[in-house]
C-alpha cells in the first residue's frame, strides 16, 4: 500500500480539466466512480482466453459479442491478434472490450477463473506481455475484494467497516495515479481482487448497505490502510514507512479486540528456566555470555532469572528491539570462599582477591579489612555457582524472530511479549501485517462478541477521520440497437465444443494421460515448440485424453491426439 493522503473529492473534475480532457459532464461524473485495475495477478503473457457474459462491444463499435461468446486474444510480435470461432482480426497494439446494454450485466471470464469481471477490458502490449486492465465501477470492484481480504463468513458490521476502508483506500489510490494507466493493482500490493463471487451474499449486502461511504480527513480521502491482526497495537504509518505524511486520523493505541480473538495469529516459544528443552536458545545465550569475557573457567548457565523486553523501537510501541536474559552462571573454581551467610570477599589459592567487577555489591568488603577481622575462609576447588548474575540481550528480529521461527512477516513488524509461570517462561510474537489502521481480526471481535457496528469499529481505529457519502452515478451503457447494423454479422456466438476423435493406438514409448486442472472451466495450451513463449495450437479441455509421445525436458512433454500434435506442461497431465 502507498502512504500519501489525497486531496477533495470535488479536484477530481478539475484534475479532468487540468489534463486537457474532453469529457461531456456525464462521462466525467462516471469517470470518478471508475477503478481502474491492473490484472497483475493473472499473469498472462502471450495469450488471454475471454468469456463473455451478457453483452460486450469493441470500443469505437466495430465489433460486438453476444452472452457466451468466446474469444482468445493472443500477442503476435507487438500486434493483439483477436481469435473468435473461425475468425482473427489484428487489432494492433491495444483494444478494448465495453459493455453493452443486455438483459444480465456484463461480465467477463477470464483465464477460466470463476469470478466475474463486471467492467470494460483494455488491453495492451507493455514490455513484450499483454498487459490487462480493468476498468470497474468502484461498487463492483468492492464486490471482488472484500470477500477476499476479510472473507464473507465474518459478522456484516465488520464486513461494511471492511467495505469502506477498502472504497476510501481504493478512491485515494486513484487520486495519486493520475499519470499512470492504472489506478490499482489486484494484489496485496494495493487490495486482493477476484471478481465477483455470487455466493458471498453477506459481502453483497455489506457493500450495498455503504454504498458511497468513504472515509475523509481534511478535506480529502483519508488512506485507509488495514492489516489482518495488529497483535494488541495499532501502529502509526510514519513508523512503519517513514515519512512525514499527514496522518492525524490515525494513533497508536491499545487494542483489546484483536488480542482477545483467538483467531488472532500468535507464535510462541515455552522453555524452561535451566533451558534444558530449548538447545537453541540456549545456544544463542552461551554466546552472548562468552562474548562478556568473564574472568572464570568453564563457564555455564545454570538457569533463567529474569526476563524482560526492552528498547522499543518507538516511543510507546510494543515493537521492543531487544529481549533482556537475567542468567545464573557457574564455573570450575579454585579459591577461598567465604562460608554459607558470609557475605565477604572470598580469595583466589594464588592470595588475590575477587575483583569488584567480578562481584556483586553483597561482596563490598575490601581484602585489608577481611584480613582484620580475620573471617575463616573456605577453599573450594570445582564447579560452583558465580556470586553474581549476568545479563545478555538478543535481538527480537535477528536472533529471537529468525532463530527460533518465531516470525509472522516478511518485515520486521511484529510485537514481542513474555511471561512467566513457576519455571517456564513464554516468548510470544504477535501482528501479522504491518499494524497501520483498521485490524481485520479487531473488527471481527468487535462485531461479532461486543455488537459494534461499522461506525463504532471505523472511529476506533481511525480516529480523526470524517465519514462521508457520495452519490455515485449509474453507469450508462451502449443499447445494442444503437449500434452500426454491419456490427450484427460479425457478432460472435458461442458453438457447441465438438466431440474428439478417438485416441490412436499407442506406438512404442507412449502412453494415454487426462488433462487434469485445478478447475473444470479452465483449459491446458497446446504449443508448437516446448515453450512458453511458443505459439499456441490448441487449447485442451479439463478431462481430455491425449497420448504422452516423449519428454522434451524441463518439465515439457510432446502430446498428440487424433486431431493434433504440440507441446504442454507434464505438470498438467495424469497417466491413465
């Protein structure tokens, strides 16, 4: 996620003119409810397969495409190829699929994925890949967010609290993206984007009953950032990411709810205090100790005293840097040792005497005066425990997250906490995100055990923010009548998928496979050379049966059915 806050919603038609843009007044009013958003997460390179659902058209109506046409657009050099039925038009380097009005919204399947895209597709040629976005009403793309970044099962206050971080988050993202050709991204990297999913009816009926509801501070959006757990603190965005933006909406505070929720992610670790069930541990703390330096031989630990952390690494913070190890040490000895309930210096067998540095303050007394009062001494010659304690610090992200797997991030975000029972101590991480703004597992809570609502849940994380509500308008379409009669003949429609051939008897060497994908509507390319980046021939269905004729290496095989020959992944393939 970004950092910066926007400015008023109102700049977005001055933005428009500022540009230059010819925008009538309704396109522009729809042009700030659109997302525009970058399919990074599909990966597609060279080819893209499309289902369409209601009615869609080429931009500049050249072209329209009824419910249930499919269409395959495939990159040749710098050039998009558009594949329908028995069809193929250059398009050059980019095209765009609109919809259109029909009786069902419009809606696109891409890659055999079962969400829905409900928005207009452009496509592009960007660095030798075909690079897709969509561009979204902002309502609609909540649909395909919100069940994936908090989950449709969660009680309905949390999910419109969720509704609109993620809209206020996405509104300001568009704000500061003007100069590119996407606004966001469907990755964690900005908000998890899926297309809609008909069966997340709670989500649905969140997004709905928000509609419009964003969140401000100052005059513009606020950036509504959340995280799955914060582990018991919410954490400040300059903290986190540096900076010195304006984030007075936000504070760090304590957060009761998201510690309470046993969903909350927690790792712990529970040793004993001589560490005789933690070989790591105490490995790490034998070379804390030996760096000290002491002035003894043979030189162990004997247990765990104490146990704090310290050094945050904000003021306030539970992010403390250090954990702090108070140890009880023994040594192989040789001295004069003062007897039990003595608490004078003992003497080394060579006549010198313990050196302060070497005592606690217990043993003050100087040698002259011991001599005076002529205490008896006791020689001892073995291991004994040292008069004194140490104390050892190991670093929480270096050597306490890493050594002992205790981590839940890939940055150093976690909080560090421990406590004692009897002789076990427990070191525990918690925050499974960065901790900026609303807790995913703190609203949970809140919602679902305490009865907040939405607003009680958005206030507590983000407290000096003003909720608003815009007046989105409806996104008007394109009425098929209302197109050039010679689009008609070129409307694709959908036919039924023939029926294969049967198999060829097998030859020496080979053997029958079943394509075999994560989903029924997903389909296997066939490729003229073993290579992604190789021309594709042929597109197998889920459940087809081919011939395995040889291995290619580096994960290819050769197929071949009645029909054609190619290349496809082995990965894709089960052998009968």
């Amino acid at each position: 996620m970004q950092k910066r806050p926007v400015r008023a919603i109102l700049v977005f038609l001055v933005l428009f003119a500022l540009l230059g843009l010819s925008l009538c007044a309704n396109a522009s009013a729809q042009m700030q409810s659109t997302i525009r958003v970058y399919l990074r997460r599909l990966q597609v390179e060279d080819a893209l397969r499309i289902r369409i659902q209601g009615n869609y058209m080429l931009e500049g109506g050249s072209m329209s495409f009824s419910d249930g046409a499919e269409l395959t657009v495939v990159l040749r050099g710098e050039q998009l190829v558009l594949h329908t039925e028995n069809m193929a038009v250059v398009m050059g380097p980019s095209m765009k699929l609109v919809r259109a009005q029909g009786e069902t919204p419009g809606a696109l399947l891409l890659n055999g994925e079962s969400g829905l895209y409900e928005g207009d597709l452009l496509l592009t040629v960007e660095s030798g890949v075909i690079k897709p976005v969509l561009y979204i009403h902002i309502e609609d793309y909540l649909l395909g967010v919100v069940p994936y970044e908090m989950g449709d099962s969660f009680p309905l206050e949390a999910l419109k609290a969720q509704a609109v971080a993620a809209r206020t988050y996405a509104m300001g993202r568009k704000w500061v993206s003007a100069a590119r050709d996407y606004d966001v991204v469907d990755t964690t990297q900005d908000q998890v984007y899926r297309g809609l999913d008909g069966d997340t009816v709670n989500v649905i009926a969140a997004v709905e009953a928000t509609r419009g509801v964003v969140g401000t501070y100052n005059g513009g959006f606020a950036m509504c950032y959340y995280t799955a757990s914060n582990g018991g603190q919410t954490a400040l965005a300059t903290d986190i990411w540096g900076g010195s933006g304006d984030y007075g909406y936000l504070a760090m505070t304590d957060d009761p709810y998201d510690l309470e929720n046993p969903a909350s992610l927690v790792n712990s670790l529970s040793f004993q205090s001589d560490l005789s069930d933690s070989a790591v541990l105490r490995g790490m703390l034998e070379e804390a100790v030996a760096a000290l330096a002491l002035p003894y031989e043979g030189v162990q630990i004997e247990s765990v005293v104490s146990l704090e952390p310290v050094e945050p690494k904000f003021e306030g913070s539970y992010m403390y840097t250090q954990l702090r190890f108070t140890l009880s040490l023994s040594a192989d000895v040789r001295a004069w040792l003062a007897q039990e309930g003595d608490d004078y210096a003992p003497l080394f067998d060579d006549g010198s005497a313990f050196s302060q540095e070497m005592l606690s303050s217990a043993y003050g007394l100087s040698l002259a005066r011991r001599g005076r009062l002529s205490l008896p001494l006791e020689y001892h010659d073995g291991r004994a425990l040292l008069p004194e304690t140490v104390t050892v610090d190991l670093s929480v992200y270096d050597q306490i997250k890493d050594g002992l797997s205790l981590g839940l991030n890939g940055g150093d975000y976690e909080l560090v906490s421990v406590a004692q029972s009897g002789d076990t101590f427990t070191i525990s991480m918690r925050r499974f995100g960065h901790g900026v703004g609303m807790s995913q597992r703190g609203a949970q809570w809140m919602a679902g055990e305490y009865g907040m609502t939405y607003t009680d849940i958005l206030h507590f994380y983000y407290p000096g923010m003003t909720l608003e509500t815009i007046d989105w308008p409806e996104v008007e379409l394109v009425a098929l009548e209302e197109l050039p009669d010679s689009l008609g003949a070129a409307r694709a429609r959908p036919t039924p998928t023939p029926t294969p051939a049967p198999l060829p008897e097998l030859e020496t060497g080979e053997y029958y496979a079943t394509v075999a994908l994560e989903s029924r509507s997903s389909s296997l390319n066939v490729r003229e050379e073993p290579s992604t980046s190789a021309r594709i021939v042929a597109a197998l269905g889920y459940g087809r049966r081919v011939i395995v004729s040889e291995d290619a290496g580096d994960g290819w095989v050769r197929i071949r059915t009645a029909e054609l020959e190619g290349y496809v992944r082995l990965e894709y393939l089960e052998a009968d």
